[in-house]
C-alpha cells in the first residue's frame, strides 16, 4: 500500500476505489504492478476479504520465487474472470496476522463488550454512600455530640436547617437508600433531631436510641475531627474519586475505534495502559488511573498471537472458548506447510477469508472448492500435502485442549471441530458427539459403538476398567455384533434404569461417556495424541480441578473421570509417584473438600495393582 500524503489509498500503485477489476489487473499483471505486490507481501499490508482477491498476490509470490512460467500460466487462466471479478487485495494499515496467530473475539465484539457496560448500581450506590450520606451522618453526629456537651449553645434553627438539607440531599440522590432504615443509627438521630426542632421533649426510649447511637458510631468510626475519623474519611474520598469501570471502558473503547473491527489486535497493552496526561485532558479522567482487570481481560480477548500465547494470557479460559478459537485457528494452521513466511501469511489470509464466506469452508466440500482454485493449485508444490497438515492441526488441537483443561478434557463443540477435521484428514476415525443415539431410532450412533471400540482396545485390563466396573469383553462383543441397541440397554443398566436409552436421561448419557471413555480413548487410540507434559502430570491436573474451590459436583466427577483415565495410560512408577502426591496434597485440604474426595480416592487405590 503507498500513502499520497492524505490522497486515496492505492493497491499496487492504482487508487483502490473507483477503478474497474480490468484495469487493476492489467496494471498488476505489468513488471511495475507485480513489483509493488510483492512490496505488499513483504510488508503484509494489505486485506483478502475474499479468496480470489489473494490470486495476484500469488502470481507475484510465483515470479519472486523463480517460477516465471508457472506464473505467467496462471495469469492466463486467471485473464477471463479479471471483467466482473476483483483479484487484488485491498489496501490495509496493519499487516496481515502471522498464519499461527490466533484471536477469541475480533476488535468488533470486543468494542461491542465494552460498548455494554454501563453503571453498575451497588457501585454507584456505594459511591454515593461515601460522597453523600456518610459527610450527613458526620454531620448528624457532630450536633448531638454538641448537644451532649453543651445543650444551651446548641440552637433549634442549627437542627431545622439539618432535617432541610436531608430532605434536599434524599430527593436528590436515590441510589443509596441505607438512610432510610429506620433501625440504623443515622435514622435514630433523625428522629430525636425531628423531634427537638418540634419543640418536644424525646421520650425515654427515643432518648435511649440518640444515646446509643452516638456511642456506637464513635466507637466504630472515632470522634469527627479526631486522626482516626480523618483518615477514614480521607481514604473513603479517595475511593469515591476513582473512576467508574464503565467510564474506563469508554475510553479503551475510544482507543479501540481507530482498528479493524473485523480482526484482532497485536497491541492489547497499549490499548489498557493507564489513563495518559492528554487523555486526562479531554476526559476528566485522572491521569495514571490503572485500567481495570476486567476490562483488559476483554480486550485481551481480542489478541491476535500464537494458541500457546492466549492460553499463557488467560484470554482462553475454558475447553469451551478454546473450541471457538479453534474454528478461527484452523484456516491460518492450514497455511503453515507453505514454504515462506509471506506465502504462509497469504494463505492464512485467503483461509481466513475462506472461512468467512464459507463458515464449514474446512468440510470436504467447501475445502476442496477452496484448494481446487486457480491460485492455490499453482502454489500447492510450496505447501504440504493438505491432508497431512489436517491432521497434523488434528492432532495440535486435541494436544492442546487435553493438555491445558487435564479436568474438563473437549467439551461437545470442540469434538465437533475436531471431527470435521477428522474428515479432512481423510483418517478412518469417527467421534462420538452428543447426541449419543439415532433421532429415529433411539440406538446408540454408529460413532458412539466406534468410541467403545477404541475404548476397549485402549483401556482393557487398566486402571480405568477396574475403577468404573467395566467388564470390556462384553463391550466388545457388542461392537463385534454391531449391537447398538445392546450397547445402549448395556448404557441404561449401568445407570440403573434398564430399558431406557442413552438419550432418555443424564445417568444414562454419563454411563455412556465412561464406557466409551468419549473422546479422550479416541484421541489417544486412533488420532495418536501424545501430551508432551505426559500422563502423570495431566493426572495432576485434573485432581486439581476435582478440588478447585467452587467446583460444582457435576465439574468433580468429570474431573475425576479425567484422573482416572489419565492415570490408567501412566506407568506404574507414574501412577505411584501421582498417588503419593494426591496423598500429599489431600493431607493440606480444607475437612470438606477432602471429604468430598475420600470415598473416590479410596476406590481408586482399590482399583491400582
């Protein structure tokens, strides 16, 4: 892209806009036009919001790469769509994402997150607390504390003008309404001051309340005035004066406008950076004001790097996201066979416009709609076999999601990416995703008795087998026979409900994900995932999670199906090395949570020879 000192953007030296595709490719396809593309390759700037638009950006990367005639090849069979059909990229201020960078949410959705938060009312309601009430209720207090001392110096129009600025401040700020239970000390003074100015004595138990309200909140807060009370108040003030989230996140919403919506972001720490001096100019903010962690935690959403680099940021929390990112990895993991950094940025680029107009681009189908073009096809002898690399990002992402969630292992979604990727790794696998049974039969699928298959094989005679009770010759007899209904009766027996099927209740579903080990056995058997931290530790890992504070039962007992099967493909000085920590670890838990965690612990150690 070249700049003309604020005139129109250009692609490959010709404006951007306003040009027919005829022209422009005719301009590219000249020695001048090819040189300023492959300027555009080196400096990634530049925008494929189609995959045709990549098409002379790889005749460009053709000639640099001395294979003239496979160039000049494909601008021939390109030269009858250049009327109708633009081949050219659009110009772009920052460079195309490295094809291994990654993003959960584009700049878009997480300006839209932003764009969100408003006013949160306990908030507001506590900073009016400290900015309105508390100063009243100083002033409530200091009266009757004059009043105690010296009743004659203290007048009726003094009490008249407090009950008017109280009525003043209560129609004027409504988000705190502590001041209007009457059981609390500020009201108790209200009430004797309303009486006072009225000119009537305070009963013996209205006077008992003012007494032991003045009492209270001297001994809670100090005497006003007194060091104590001052610093109090001074750092209540200063907390007051920060800033609301929702107007910090205006402003990083402000920095935010300048990006492509529709990409991530490689800068989240300039864009969460403290409240800058000019910025303190033009918003009243103060300056050096520190973004919150929840508002960087959206914006870090948005970071464009490396899957490894999101997981060491946080910006994937769960097994869940980490399925969302791994529909928008696929298409830049696609490009990493190519030869060079700039061939592997322009087809990640092309993938990624791919995916966009094609949400299941990565089926069969639609992948081979993609390969089969023109341009891709011209640059394949650069790239791997297509086919390998699936299952080479296959194998990556299940790596991945086992490794760093050992508790939660893939979630349904995730096993769904995964096995159109199976698909397109042409590999004779089939995972199991829910629904388990057929809608019309109400059998187990054909992928649910595949994933008992690949448990048997993997886990008879193990750990796994002995802890759930599993007798695996009988599961694979049922696989042998094709029995789907035997394998879902078996389902429903297990889960003491015979008769029913895998689809009829969650005990019944649970049964069917322990028989079948789904779709960890899989992964392991038929896709070949190793972790490279090793059995042992990802068993730490979900013994970790069983314990994790806050776990639901249902986040423990799929943690500890996780434990047990991690530790069944351990050997047996890793499982003993693992037991003796777990030992180590139970003895430091909290009574409850080691509790919670005794009966399974105990089957366990049964179940290790």
């Amino acid at each position: 892209m070249n700049e003309n000192n604020g005139q129109q953007p250009t692609v490959a030296g010709l404006p951007a806009a306003g040009l027919s595709d005829a022209d422009l490719f005719a301009h590219c396809i000249t020695d001048d036009g090819l040189a300023r593309l492959e300027s555009l390759l080196d400096s990634g700037r530049y925008e494929v919001r189609a995959p045709e638009q990549a098409a002379l950006l790889c005749v460009a990367w053709l000639r640099r790469a001395g294979a003239g005639r496979a160039a000049a090849e494909l601008v021939e069979e390109l030269r009858p769509f250049a009327t109708g059909m633009r081949l050219a990229p659009y110009p772009a201020e920052r460079p195309v994402p490295a094809a291994d960078a990654v993003h959960r949410l584009t700049v878009g959705e997480a300006a839209g997150a932003l764009a969100r938060r408003g006013p949160r009312p306990a908030v507001e309601a506590q900073r009016e607390a400290l900015t309105v009430w508390r100063p009243f209720e100083d002033a409530l207090l200091g009266h009757w504390l004059r009043v105690e001392a010296d009743p004659a110096s203290v007048t009726r129009e003094e009490g008249a003008a407090l009950l008017v600025r109280y009525r003043e401040l209560a129609a004027a700020h409504t988000r705190c309404t502590g001041h209007l239970n009457p059981k609390s000390n500020a009201a108790a003074l209200r009430h004797g001051l309303e009486e006072t100015v009225a000119g009537r004595e305070l009963s013996p138990r209205l006077a008992g309340r003012v007494r032991h309200a003045v009492a209270s909140m001297v001994a809670k807060r100090g005497l006003p005035g007194s060091a104590e009370h001052t610093r109090l108040r001074r750092e209540q003030a200063r907390q007051a004066a920060l800033p609301a989230h929702h107007e910090l996140a205006a402003l990083v919403l402000h920095r935010l406008s300048p990006l492509d919506v529709s990409r991530g972001t490689t800068d989240t720490e300039a864009l969460t950076g403290p409240v800058t001096a000019e910025e303190a100019r033009h918003t009243g903010l103060p300056a050096g004001t520190a973004v919150p962690a929840s508002i960087r935690a959206t914006v870090a959403a948005a970071s464009t790097a490396p899957l490894e680099t999101l997981l060491e940021l946080g910006a994937v929390p769960s097994a869940e996201v980490l399925a969302e990112v791994a529909a928008r990895l696929i298409p830049g993991h696609t490009a990493l066979g190519y030869a060079d950094e700039s061939l592997r940025r322009l087809m990640a680029a092309l993938y990624g416009a791919a995916s966009q107009r094609y949400p299941l681009w990565w089926s069969r189908r639609h992948h081979a709609r993609i390969s089969g073009s023109p341009w891709v096809r011209a640059v394949a002898p650069w790239g791997d076999d297509p086919v390998e690399q699936a299952r080479s990002t296959l194998r990556m992402l299940a790596e991945v999601c086992v490794q760093a969630f050992p508790g939660s292992g893939p979630p349904n979604l995730f096993v769904l990416v995964l096995a159109a990727l199976v698909r397109q790794a042409e590999l004779p696998v089939r995972l199991a995703a829910e629904p388990f049974t057929d809608a019309y039969s109400g059998m187990a699928t054909p992928e649910l008795l595949a994933a008992a298959h690949a448990a048997a094989e993997l886990l008879d005679g193990t750990v796994y087998e002995r802890y759930h009770g599993i007798d695996y010759a009988v599961v694979r007899e049922l696989v042998a026979a094709g029995d789907r209904h035997g394998f879902s009766l078996l389902c429903a027996a297990r889960a003491g409900q015979p008769g029913l099927s895998p689809a009829t209740g969650p005990a019944v579903v649970e049964q069917a994900r322990i028989l079948t080990a789904s779709p960890l056995a899989t992964l392991v058997r038929d896709v070949g995932i190793v972790p490279r931290a090793g059995w042992d530790d990802l068993a730490r890992g979900a013994f970790t999670a069983a314990v994790r504070r806050g776990a639901t039962g249902r986040d423990v007992a799929i943690a500890w199906q996780r434990l047990v099967f991690h530790l069944s493909l351990c050997d047996a000085h890793g499982r003993a090395r693992v037991l003796a920590w777990i030992d180590d670890r139970t003895a430091r838990l909290p009574a409850r949570a080691a509790g919670r965690v005794a009966g399974p612990l105990a089957r366990l150690r049964l179940a290790v020879p």
